[in-house]
C-alpha cells in the first residue's frame, strides 16, 4: 500500500483522459540532446503534438541514425553544440526561449564510461550542471525534466524493485554520474527553482529498447547487426535481469510531468521530484530472455555466450527493478505495452526500415497507434 500522500495527490491531479495536443499545442519547447534515439522520439512526438520544437545537441553519435531518418531537422529548429559550452547553450536558450525543458543529453552508456570516465563525468554532471545553471537565467521556462537512469541508486542487487526514496549510487562511473546528476536536480530544486517557481523534476526509465537504436553495446542493437552480419550476437551476462520497456514508455510520462509542472493552474511542487517509469515485473526479463524474444519475433538471429576474459575488470549489475507505483498513483502513468508488444513494434520498425519505407511515417504510426490504444 503507498503512502497517503500519493493517494490524495493522484485523487486531486488527474489526468487519465487529458487531450496531449490541447496541452502542447503552441508550446515551446527544448530537448538537450534531440539527435539521440530517445531525443528522435521525444521530438518527433512533440512535432505531432503541434509544439515549437527545438533541439540543443552534439551531432547524431550513430550513422545510421533515428535523427537522420526519421528528418527530424526537417520540422524542428535544430541547434547543435555541446552542454559543456555554457555560453553556448545560454545564448540557445536565449534566442529560443522555451516554456519547457528536455535535458536528455548525456553520456549514456556503462562500458563506455570505463573507457572515457572523465567524459562521462564532465558530461552527465557538469553538462547538467551548466544546464541547470543557464535555465536560472532563462525567463521565460516554466518546467524542467532532466532524464537520468535506472542505473543512478546504489544497487545491492535486491530483489526488491527501487523506490524514489531509496539511496543513490554508482560503482561504475556511468552509473556514479547518474547519481551524481541526481544530487544535482535537488541541490538545484532547493537552491534557486523552488524560490522561483519553476518546476524541476528528474525521470529514471529502465533499459529502453525500440526502433532506430544503432547504440554500441546496447542489446537490440547488438542483435540488429548481428541478423544483418548472419553472426550470432555475443552476450556478456545472459543471466542479468534488467528493467525492458519500449522507449514510448518513459516518453509518455516525461510528457505528463512537462504537462503537470508547467501548469499554473495547480501546485507544480507535488511534481518538482524525482520519478521511476519503470516496466512491471513481467518486462524484468534476463538478456537472454529477450533476444529469444526478440529472435523469435523477427524470424532468424542467434547469439552466444561470452566466455572470454576481456571484460574481467569491468563490472555491471546482474539484478535491477524499478518501482512505478508512485508515477502511477500521482500521474496516470503505467506501462501499456506488454514485451511480446513492445519487441513486435521493435522488429516492425526495423523492418519497415529495411524495406525502404518513410521512416518517419513509420515512427509517427507507432506513436499515434501507442496514443489511441490508451490513452
């Protein structure tokens, strides 16, 4: 049972059948790191809401990549720089002047972070810093989202799911990053936003997977270049149980928060926290699990398990849940797409994708199909 506090937060602010269109609709709009699979998403998702989209970011890390395909240059403004500049990125958020903030550009993989640590670090906790710091500034925002990770709470590899209330932590330096980006939000929140009255909240997802991810070592992925190579795909730990979700998932509730902490007609501070989109229990599945799923679903792939040493040093969590009852109870918001759901859109669209078909059509389809089903 939660707490009562949720119950009478979620009783007071509903917004079950609320329109998403009426809500953004005219809306400007900024999303830090919009050339990324997850920014792609976000963005073109907002583009069909009838916001005023811009995109602050490095180039797209990947070629192919969900950015270029999808042409989302094309209907948004498109500015490129890196959140490590901050002149740069206040004189973005100048010229644009958002309403609502996306902050999504990070450093986002754990293996790359023990080639690269200090990257990582300047990156995902620096960049958000300067961020947060150059939104201090910024008149006209009235809502901040910074995505951060599942990966951020200090895993004890519980087999309870992680609650928002639960230490932070991180034994390697993406995950430490993460933590790290957390403290920040609230030091933020506390320091300066909460006298201001701009709402900010950080998003934990869990291990998100779906069309146009050419991600290195990322698992779908992995098991695309390996159907597309005809080699079996390499599996570091088939055993280790992660928490799977389609990335339409953690974007619907980073859009409710938008919604709740930008309207001024309700008290934005119950949303100015941190918040789990997390699948259910049924999508914490092993690495193995989903490849076979995901093999199954497409017609062919295979993978192996890795048995080599090269990866001895490096170390990844075997067990990770999150908890979602909160962003339920207060939000609305739960998972709608069960796994076997979640991997045939997956192969739909890379499929889709190799036949040569309009991309970003195809990604549109996704959303619209995702929105009316449920929403």
């Amino acid at each position: 049972m939660l707490p009562g506090k949720y119950g009478d937060r979620r009783k007071n602010f509903s917004l079950q059948s609320q329109d998403l269109k009426n809500i953004y609709s005219g809306k400007r709009v900024l999303i830090t790191g919009h050339t990324g699979f997850k920014g792609s998403w976000l963005g073109l998702w907002l583009h069909s809401l009838s916001a005023v989209v811009a995109g602050y970011s490095l180039d797209p890390p990947t070629t192919p990549s969900m950015f270029q395909i999808t042409q989302l240059a094309d209907v948004i403004e498109d500015y490129r720089g890196d959140v490590r500049d901050y002149n740069l990125l206040k004189d973005v958020l100048n010229e644009f002047k958002p309403e609502i903030v996306f902050h999504l550009a990070a450093q986002p993989l754990v293996l790359q972070s023990y080639v690269e640590p200090r990257e990582t670090f300047e990156v995902n906790v620096a960049g958000t810093v300067n961020v947060l710091d150059a939104l201090r500034y910024t008149s006209s925002v009235k809502a901040i989202i910074v995505v951060t990770s599942d990966k951020c709470y200090e895993n004890t590899e519980s087999l309870y799911p992680y609650r928002e209330t639960d230490a932070l932590g991180g034994g390697d330096p993406y995950s430490a990053s993460k933590a790290a980006a957390e403290i920040v939000c609230q030091s933020y929140r506390r320091s300066f936003f909460k006298k201001t009255g701009i709402g900010l909240a950080s998003a934990r997802s869990g291990n998100v997977f779906g069309g146009g991810d050419w991600a290195d070592n990322r698992l779908i992925p992995d098991a695309m270049r390996g159907i597309n190579l005809r080699e079996p795909v390499t599996l570091r730990n088939p055993n280790s149980i992660r928490p799977w979700q389609h990335v339409l998932e953690p974007t619907y509730g980073y859009l409710l928060l938008g919604r709740y902490l930008s309207d001024q007609s309700i008290d934005y501070e119950h949303f100015a926290e941190a918040w789990n989109f997390g699948p259910n229990k049924e999508s914490c599945l092993t690495t193995r699990e989903l490849l076979d799923e995901f093999f199954d679903a497409y017609g062919e792939g295979s993978w192996q398990e890795d048995v080599s040493t090269g990866q001895a040093t490096v170390s990844e969590a075997t067990l990770l849940r999150l908890a979602n009852d909160k962003a339920f109870q207060c939000l609305g918001w739960s998972p709608r797409w069960n796994m076997k759901k979640a991997v045939e859109k997956t192969v739909e669209w890379y499929k889709s994708f190799a036949a040569g078909d309009n991309m970003r059509q195809a990604t549109l389809s996704n959303i619209k199909e995702y929105t009316e089903e449920f929403l």
